[in-house]
C-alpha cells in the first residue's frame, strides 16, 4: 500500500474514494450492505440518494398491558381526557412493619388508623375533587411477582375509607404542630374501626417478623372513584418509607400515656403493582375509537395517538423498503423517522420520552439494534423546542435488506413498554403520514433515508 501513495495523491478526490470504497468491497470479503453506515454523502460521485418520500403505514390500537410491579412511584387517581377519555389507576401495595417484634402494651385502645401517602407528582387537573376508597386486601402476593397494569387481586368487602379530597400538591400538611411535606391523608376509622382493631389485637408472633406480619394483613388496596370531568392521576412515593399506614393508640391503664403510634411502611421491597382501567375507550374522542376501537388504519393517515400505562400503541410498517435501491445493493447511509406533536401545549403534557420495541411474527418481543448505540444516537426523546421525537433506524433497515431477520415482523411505538416496568401516564397526539397542508411534508409522520447505491 505504501508504494501505491505517490499515485494516490495524484487522483481527483472523487475518484479516491471510490477506489478506496471498492478496495474495501474486495480486500476485506465483506457484505458489500455492511460497508457505508458511516459514509458522509461526498458526492453525486457516488450516487448518493437522500429520500423523504418512503410509504410509511402507521395506525393506532390498543395495548394490552404493561408491567406495573415494583413501581418508584403508586399511581392512584381518575382523569376525564378530551381525546383519550376516562383512565381510573389505583395500587396494590404490602404494608411491612417498621420495626419487628412490636409490642402495644397489654391494653391498646385505638385512636384512629390513617394512611399517609406523600406526593411525586400529578398528570392532569389537580382542581377536581377526587374520591379514594380502601379496602384490605385478601388474596396473596409477593415482591418476586410479575404484575400487569390489567391484573388485581381479591379483597374484602369492607370499605375501609370512602373519602373526597382536592389533591394539594403543593401545599404542607401540620401533624402535631410538625409541618410535613405535602401529602394525602386518609382516615381508615371513619368507617369503621375493623382494621385498627386488627392490628392492635393481632397475636404476638404475627407482630415479630415482616413474613409473619404479611400473612396476616396482606396488604391494601388504594382505587379512586372515576371522575365526570377533567381529574388527575397522582403520583405517590414509595422510597425510603416515607409512605406509610399509622395506627394512632393510647394505654387504656395509664391516662398519662395517651399519644402513642406505630408506622406500618411501604418501601422499596413491598410487593405492590397499579391497576389502570382505561373504560374500554367508551369516553374518547371519535376520531380515536374509530381508529382504535373500529380498527380503521387508514385513519392513521391524519392523526396518530399514543397513552401510556397500557393504552395506546402505533403499529406501523414499510412495505417497500427492500424496493429502495431498485434490485441494487445499497448501503444506507441514515435513516431517520420523525413525528411531530400536533397539539400545542396543553395540561396533558407529552411524554419525555418513546419506546420503540419489534414483534416478529410468532410473538416475541425484542429492542431494536440501534437502540444499543444509546438515546443520544437512536432518539425517542421529546424535544420541546420543535415538538417533535425522532428514530434512527439507519442499522435496524440495513439487516432488513440484508435478509437478517429469520421471521418477519412488525414495528411498534409506545409510552411504556410490555418488558419494562416504567409507569408513565403521559399521552400525545401525532400528526399522520400525509400531510396535512397541502405541498407541505415538514409536519408528517416521515421516514428520511440517505443511502448509496454500491452497484
């Protein structure tokens, strides 16, 4: 090669680097599709084409469920949507002991039983009154568990709270002259008295370990009443135990001794998952149960929705990608799939960020190879400048044509994901794959590939 450099230098640019380009194709015996993923398209020299015209089929339909256990945070609350309708969430959770081996005197007489359930944040209209109810749970379940936002367990009949409340995110709360961090607070005595009297009345060995204790009160289950109008979905912390039932009590033989209580946690080794109901989409917009309850995809063409916690999903294809380069072997260079947000900003903000997964045609579910390389290359981030995400799928179209891909599948685009355990309530509406302004393509949904022809 050393010998060849004084020829080299001599030779127009253009025509370097299509020796080099094929010198490549030949010394290395590759697959001539893997050479050019990195090409810059330094001239026409190289039939360079850059193309923003790709028949894109995109529609929405409904997810079935995501997974909910182990959670940061327990969502509970009902929000009425505009467009997506009514969504109703509310949590399973484990109480565990705070400390083991609890001892409340020979004659505790029971004060009250309050549940505190401290604030992570909100999705939706935090002026609308909302309803909790509580009930105990009846049926067991464990940390190691898988759970899905369409799941619940069995409870008792009993309700052991049936309470309205304005969510006050921002506001502290005074407990015993101590202020607190803004939180819920829910009376499970002003019902009845069941629970409370349960636990001050449980055996001794039931109060010495956690396992113990789990098996006699299996846990509760926190719902809200579904809203008429506007609403919010309320993020609830489970770290550091800071969410907690407490059982307020006093010593029946000595008076004195009259402001005692005992913190039963939720942390982060509760068993616990969300249950959301989404009311079968009866209460959305029109535009959106025609695409996804009357299974129209053509409606994808104008608008395209998404909604987290297990509600909407874009199925989406690319019929005739292997047609791109015309029977010749190309290598694509980029390839980059962008989607605008076609609301303005509004209360129900978009999600941060997309997931986009494959499913092949027996089922299975996997990430896309380019999402290895990391958000920053492979996208999914909303920018809130632009209001727009974009996907590159520069690798991923290259296997495609290449035949690397032993069953076919199709590509999906979601708020969470089937494999993950990230609840996120956020929704958006996207602007379909034609354009919506005549002569105007800066506004689709749009695949933009640049790819070389090798020969």
């Amino acid at each position: 090669m050393n010998r060849l450099k004084p020829y080299l230098s001599k030779l127009p640019a253009s025509l370097l680097i299509s020796f080099l380009l094929i010198l490549a194709m030949f010394s290395c015996k590759k697959d001539p599709y893997e050479i050019g993923f990195s090409l810059l398209p330094p001239s026409d020299t190289l039939n360079v084409k850059t193309t923003d015209t790709c028949t894109v089929e995109a529609f929405s339909m409904r997810q079935d469920s995501v997974r909910t256990d182990k959670s940061s945070t327990l969502i509970m609350g009902s929000m009425m949507d505009p467009i997506f309708g009514l969504t109703t969430a509310g949590f399973y959770a484990q109480l565990r002991l705070s400390s083991e081996g609890a001892d409340f005197g020979k004659n505790p007489v029971l004060d009250s039983l309050v549940l505190v359930l401290f604030y992570n944040g909100y999705y939706g209209d935090t002026l609308t009154r909302q309803n909790v109810k509580v009930y105990e749970i009846s049926q067991d379940f464990s940390y190691d568990s898988l759970f899905f936002s369409n799941q619940s367990l069995t409870t008792y009949p009993t309700v052991l709270a049936d309470q309205d409340f304005f969510p006050r995110i921002k506001d502290s709360v005074k407990v015993y002259k101590t202020k607190l961090a803004p939180h819920l607070r829910i009376n499970l005595t002003r019902q009845t008295n069941y629970l409370g009297q349960k636990i001050l009345n449980a055996p001794a060995d039931v109060l010495t370990t956690n396992s113990a204790f789990m098996k006699f009160i299996k846990g509760l289950y926190v719902t809200a009443k579904p809203v008429s109008g506007k609403g919010a979905l309320l993020n609830f912390t489970v770290s550091n135990g800071v969410s907690k039932m407490v059982v307020y009590f006093h010593d029946g033989n000595d008076p004195q001794n009259d402001s005692l209580h005992y913190d039963m946690v939720f942390n982060e080794i509760s068993a616990r998952f969300i249950h959301v109901d989404h009311n079968g989409y009866l209460d959305a917009s029109p535009d959106l149960k025609q695409q996804i309850l009357n299974r129209d995809s053509a409606q994808g063409a104008n608008k395209l929705f998404l909604q987290g916690m297990g509600g909407v999903k874009i199925k989406f294809k690319f019929p005739f990608i292997k047609a791109l380069g015309k029977g010749k072997v190309i290598a694509i260079n980029d390839a980059i799939l962008q989607l605008q947000n076609m609301e303005n900003d509004t209360i129900y903000t978009p999600p941060p960020s997309l997931t986009m997964i494959r499913q092949d045609s027996i089922g299975r579910i996997g990430y896309l190879i380019d999402n290895n390389e990391g958000s920053g290359y492979f996208g999914g981030t909303y920018n809130t400048s632009s209001r727009t995400y974009f996907f590159r799928l520069t690798q991923h179209f290259q296997k495609v044509l290449q035949n690397k891909y032993a069953n076919s599948f199709d590509l999906y685009l979601m708020v969470n994901t089937p494999i993950t355990n990230i609840t996120t309530p956020n929704r958006i509406m996207l602007n379909g794959t034609t354009s919506l302004t005549p002569g105007n393509n800066s506004n689709r949904f749009q695949l933009k590939m640049t790819y070389t022809i090798l020969n």
